[in-house]
C-alpha cells in the first residue's frame, strides 16, 4: 500500500516540481535630473532604457546578505546567518521581470502563512495534464529614479546600492520589535545582488501574461472546466511527489477564491 500524505509543505514541492497587483496603464518612468545625465549616460544606461520600455530583462537574485542593527551594535550593521534565521522570508524578489517598460510578477501559487492557493493547485495540476510548466504574471508599474538612486516596483520601492551592465544591487531597511534590545528594537537590512538571465522570462511559451489577477483566474477558471469538467483528482497526477488522502479538487473552489478577490 502507498504511503498516505497529507502535508502542506509536500503539496507545496509538487506544485513547483509539477510545474497580486492589477494592470496599470500608466507610461513607465525614469526620473534623470539634468546634472544626473552623465550618470545616466554611463552605468545607468541600460537600466534606464529597459525602465523605459526600449529592452526587455530578466534579472536572478544571485546573492542574498542579511545585516541587523540594534543597541548592542553602536550603530552600524553588523552581518547576520540567514541559517539562524529561522522562517525568514525575503522583501526583496527573487527574479525581476522587465518587460514592455512593466514590472511583471508572478500570481502566487502559495504563501507561507496559507500554503498553496487554489489558484497555485489548479495551475499546477493543468501545467501536468498539458505537459506544460505554466505561470502566470500581472504588471505594476515601474520607476528608476536616478538622483534618489532607487527602482520602484508598484508601491514598493527599493534602495540601489550598485547599477552596472552586468546587473544590479536591491536594499531593503525594516524594523522590528524586541529583539536583543527590547526597549529601542532595531532594524534589519536585506542586500540583493542580481544578475542579468540569459533568456527573458517571456521567452517561454508557458509564462502568460494578464492585466490583472482576476483575468488570470478567469483564464485558469476556463481552461480547468475545459480539461477537467467540475472536478480533478490531484492523485492522477501528483502521485510522483505527494499521495493525498482526500486528492480532489473541485473547480467550485477555485471560483471561490477568486470571488473573494473582487
């Protein structure tokens, strides 16, 4: 008899192995003051052209540092083990996706706090019984202001530490409560450091791209009812990574999820 399965974390590898921000129609920006063009000019360049719309980049995080600062550090940032980390979760993307003068991001196929969503289980399951690897992307807007020296994808905005032909480096300061020092807290900084893909992220048939997160669940909605009818057992075709002891999945949940999003 099969081993009986039935854990989030399981389900979560079958979904990446088997295998949300809305549209804005505003122009893409790049803010260059004039006593900033010889800048511009040099080592941002590129980024500026593919800001405005001009190229197309996939940029991987590469590396990743993590430095705190409380009361016990004097004031400076001292390096932190993401191993001792535990459940730490970057602000930071891991790939940044630059397309049409847009900042792309993938709909979320699970959270750490939910696990996988229904939406993540039934793009899984479809990319499976289609022998695809299918992921679905929205845009937000995108902004590089060279004087402030930061890259703003939707509302969030990032420090840039370093620019080049090669890639660049993303900041990110939080702070937090208690800690070491209790009474004053203290502050976290996160150092990305990404490097330029070899092929764009649209350049795969699979990645799809949509105006907003509930047009991708009306995409998926369609073509599960098509290929699937009203029900799907994830067993069928998650059995390689994950047996589950109750494996279906009905597409009345998948509509749910997106009601709840409008």
């Amino acid at each position: 008899m099969k081993k009986q399965i039935f854990i989030a974390g399981a389900l979560m590898a079958a979904l990446s192995l088997s295998v949300a921000s809305c549209g804005d129609d505003d122009a893409p920006v790049v803010k260059v003051p004039a006593e900033e063009e010889a800048t511009a000019e040099g080592e941002y360049a590129l980024l500026a052209r593919i800001v405005a719309g001009d190229e197309d980049a996939t940029l991987v995080r590469s590396e990743i540092a993590l430095y705190n600062m409380d009361g016990l550090t004097a004031g400076e940032w001292e390096s932190v083990s993401l191993e001792d980390m535990v459940g730490f979760s970057a602000v930071t993307p891991s790939v940044i996706t630059l397309h049409a003068g847009k900042s792309w991001h993938e709909v979320a196929p699970f959270s750490e706090s939910m696990g996988p969503s229904r939406f993540g289980m039934a793009l899984a399951v479809l990319s499976a019984a289609h022998g695809k690897d299918y992921k679905a992307y929205t845009p937000a807007p995108v902004v590089l202001d060279v004087d402030a020296s930061t890259l703003q994808f939707g509302a969030a905005t990032f420090p840039l530490s370093a620019v080049s032909a090669q890639g660049l480096t993303l900041e990110y300061v939080s702070s937090y409560s208690g800690g070491r020092t209790p009474e004053t807290g203290g502050s976290h900084k996160e150092v990305s450091v990404y490097t330029f893909a070899a092929t764009g992220t649209f350049d795969k048939a699979d990645a799809l791209r949509f105006d907003t997160t509930i047009e991708a669940y009306d995409w998926l909605i369609s073509e599960f009812s098509n290929t699937f009818g009203d029900r799907v057992n994830l067993n069928d075709y998650f059995w390689q990574w994950v047996i589950l002891d109750n494996p279906y999945f009905y597409l009345t949940d998948l509509l749910h999820e997106r009601d709840a999003l409008k």
